[in-house]
C-alpha cells in the first residue's frame, strides 16, 4: 500500500482507501472481482471494525463541514455527464433512474420499470385537464410514460438541475423543462393538481425538507397530489458509511420515513399512500449492463467517471442490503374543501 493509501486509511478508514483507489485507478475496475469483493458476507468483528472507524465524531465534522455549494455541485455534476453515458445503461424503453419493480424473478430491467411508472400513475390518478409538474425529471422517463398512456389530455412540465437532461428531453419529447434548482424554487399558489418526483428527493438536504414541503403544499390545487419515490434511512449511518457517501454526494445524509411523514403532515398534508420497494434488482442491473458496455462508456466519459458509476452502483446495492435504508413510494393529498 502506498504511503498516500496508508494515510488516508488511518484518516478514514479501510473502506473508504479501498473504494477510493478503485475510482482513482488509471484503467477499468474489474466488474466481477469489484462486485464479489463489496457484496460478500463479513464476519462481525470484520464489519463492526470496518464500519466503525474512523470515530463517528470525525465522521460527522466531515459532512456538517460540507458547504451548500458543493453539495449542490456533485450532484450538478453527476446528471450533467453525457446522457449517451446513461443510455448505455438505463433502461432502452424509457430510461429510468429511479428504483423499479421487479415482481418477478423474469422481469426484466424494462418491464421493471414500466411496473413502477404503472403504479405511480394509479397513485397520481390524473383527470383530462390537470396540469403536472415533475420534481427532478431526469431524461423525461415518467413524463413520456405519461404522454403514451393518456395522450395530451394533462400538461407536463418538468424541472431538473441538469442541462444535459434538459436538452435530452427537448430534442426528443418537446416537454416543457425548467433548468432550476426545484428546492429553491419559488412556487405559484394552487397551480398544480399534481407533484411527483422519483429518485430525486433523496437530494434534499435534511434542513431544507419542511420548508420545501411547505412550498409544494401551497402550490397544489385543493385535493391536488404529492407522489414520492425515495430512500429512507432505516438505521444510523456509520462512519464508514458517512464518508463513502461522500465520494459520490457530498453532505449526503436520508431522513427516516417517520421525519419525512411527520414533515409533510405538519405542511399539512395527509398520507394516502406507503409501499416498500426493493432498489438492490435496480442497481444490479445498471451495474451489469455498465460494464457490459465498457469500452464505449469509456470512450465516452473516461475511466475515473467510469469506475465511478461502477463504485456507486455496487456499493448502493450493499447500502440497501445491509439495511441501511429502504425505498417508500409515498402519496400524499392536500385536503379539499
């Protein structure tokens, strides 16, 4: 081990270096070592060591030190890679990133998220008229769905923080996109009859979740519709835990499902709706179709951004498999009159 390596071992522990070295290499991870290694069973004393060093306390200096601006900057910077880059590994027919349904053991990545956008249509229930407004909308997956199952008889309008996907989707659905951070974003009062978003509120930092809830609330309709995908934290984060979230997103920290309830129901909202879904199928696939298409995702992103989708994937995966956080799918109304 270099002495580099050695250091930062001692700062942040084994799996930190180790998940580092990987991303920094100068050529491609090996897919199938890389997953073998991270998803194995550990020993307790093993994983007790591992996870608890270094001391919490050092741990948690590094995410409260983390500024807005960069926090707000790696995830610029994650959705602003080349959208060619994602298709070689989304799904061909809608190209979500969000968790599917895998409801069967031969369902595939496609079929998968057809379930989810299937389901997340039966909660929006949207009338002929309602205008819609996604939060987050990635490559415009939900939006499409939404135009092949009930044609124009809604508006759809979506915001992300990406430029990339904003062109992604202008050139090929012409939806209505707003290039906007969504979280500080000033909303009209009663202009939606529904909000949606999926995979993107787990990008909402802990401090900003109430007031942002406060907004989308005032800017529904009466009996207008909240619908939410996203990570929940099931147990506390460990150091280790902490700081390999931070290769990826900076100040990266979930909230439980009983703070999210609890905030949205003090915006005064009232919960219609909560499932759990298993994101580990979802993140098996992306990282198996990603290194399938090595070569080209190389040519087209570089080996650093590479392995670093490949990190993330694998580790997500092991994130939700040890426990760490569950995916809810959430409804919410605003009373009516």
């Amino acid at each position: 081990m270099s002495l580099d390596r050695s250091r930062d071992a001692l700062r942040y522990g084994v799996f930190y270096t180790l998940a580092k070295s990987d991303i920094e290499s100068p050529t491609p991870i090996n897919a199938t070592r890389t997953w073998r290694f991270w998803t194995k069973h550990r020993n307790r004393f093993t994983k007790f060591l591992a996870e608890n060093y270094p001391p919490q306390f050092i741990a948690r200096h590094i995410i409260d030190a983390t500024s807005h601006s960069r926090n707000l900057g790696d995830i610029i910077d994650h959705y602003d890679v080349s959208s060619d880059f994602f298709l070689l590994f989304l799904d061909e027919g809608y190209h979500f990133y969000s968790c599917g349904d895998f409801r069967s053991p031969t369902d595939t990545l496609e079929q998968a998220q057809i379930n989810k956008a299937q389901h997340f249509l039966s909660l929006l229930a949207p009338k002929p008229g309602d205008n819609m407004l996604e939060l987050g909308c990635g490559w415009g997956a939900m939006m499409k769905f939404l135009r092949d199952r009930i044609g124009d008889s809604v508006t759809l309008k979506g915001i992300t923080i990406s430029n990339a996907q904003a062109r992604f989707i202008c050139q090929n659905y012409g939806f209505d996109i707003a290039v906007e951070n969504f979280v500080t974003r000033e909303y009209q009062l009663s202009q939606y009859d529904h909000i949606y978003s999926m995979g993107a509120w787990e990008h909402v930092r802990p401090q900003d979740v109430a007031p942002l809830l406060k907004k989308l609330y005032g800017a529904l309709k009466p009996r207008g519709r909240l619908v939410q995908q996203f990570s929940c934290a099931e147990r506390p984060h460990t150091p280790a835990t902490f700081l390999l979230g931070e290769l990826f997103f900076s100040g990266f920290v979930l909230m439980t499902l009983q703070d999210q309830i609890a905030a949205a129901e003090a915006a005064g909202f009232r919960l219609l709706h909560d499932s759990i879904h298993d994101y580990r199928p979802s993140w098996k696939a992306w990282y198996d179709r990603l290194a399938m298409h090595r070569d080209e995702a190389v040519r087209l992103v570089g080996v650093r951004e590479y392995n670093l989708y490949l990190m993330l994937f694998v580790l997500a995966w092991k994130f939700i498999d040890e426990k760490y956080a569950t995916v809810h799918r959430l409804a919410f109304e605003k009373p009516g009159d």
